[in-house]
C-alpha cells in the first residue's frame, strides 16, 4: 500500500502528463452600446440570408380579450349574446405568429376590414409592463 508521499508523488506526475492549453488570438468584430444606435439601411445582401423563408406560411392572430365559461354557460349561448372580454375600451389587442406574443395594437378599420395598427414591438414574446 503507497504511503502519503508516494500518493503525492503520484499526483505531481499525473498533473505533469496533462495536455498542454494552447491560447490563440482572436480578432472579434465590435459591437455593443456604442454601435447599437448606428443603422444602416438594408440593402439586398441584408435579404439573401432569409430568402428561403420568405415563402413560409405563419398565422398571425389578433386577440380582443379573452373569457372564460362554464360549459353551461356555453351551452346557453345564443345570438344576440353578450360575452365580456378581460380588456377596457382602448385597451390594445394582442398580436400572435404562430402562438408567440409579438406585438400590441389598436385595431382599425381598412376599407370594409378590422386590422391592427402595430404600437408595441415586443422582441421577448412578453410585456414590459
């Protein structure tokens, strides 16, 4: 059985035997607080990266407000009834891709059609607020 100095010894070699690290130098493009601020305007090489997506179909929804009913309740539902929505008059309405928050709107009308005149951008798919 090793005694504690040969245990040491043991440990020194093996710590010895360890790969070399090797560091290299990387140039690293700047970015951050300083840049954030400058725009360029998009040009036609900004678009070749996402060419093939463009065809891609995504649902886009618009939510009101939201409710919720007893099945009884739904059960009597009829024409000419009422279902009260979470939101006040004014509020803006939620918009949707592909079940993600995206944006907050007011709605409007175009032409004979409601739509929804973005106010809010949200870039984590949920409010600041």
């Amino acid at each position: 059985m090793p005694n504690d100095n040969q245990k040491d010894q043991g440990l020194s070699s093996q710590r010895n035997k360890k790969s070399e690290v090797r560091l290299m130098e990387v140039e690293l493009e700047e970015f951050g607080p300083q840049t954030a601020g400058k725009s360029r305007a998009p040009g036609p090489e900004d678009d070749a990266p996402m060419e093939p997506v463009y065809d891609v179909p995504v649902t886009v929804r618009a939510v009101l407000g939201k409710s919720s009913l007893e099945v009884s309740q739904l059960l009597t539902l009829a024409p000419g009834t009422v279902i009260e929505l979470d939101r006040k008059v004014g509020e803006p309405v939620d918009v949707y891709v592909n079940n993600r928050l995206v944006a907050r709107g007011e709605v409007v009308i175009v032409d004979d059609h409601l739509g929804v005149t973005m106010t809010e951008i949200l870039k984590d798919g949920s409010s600041q607020g």
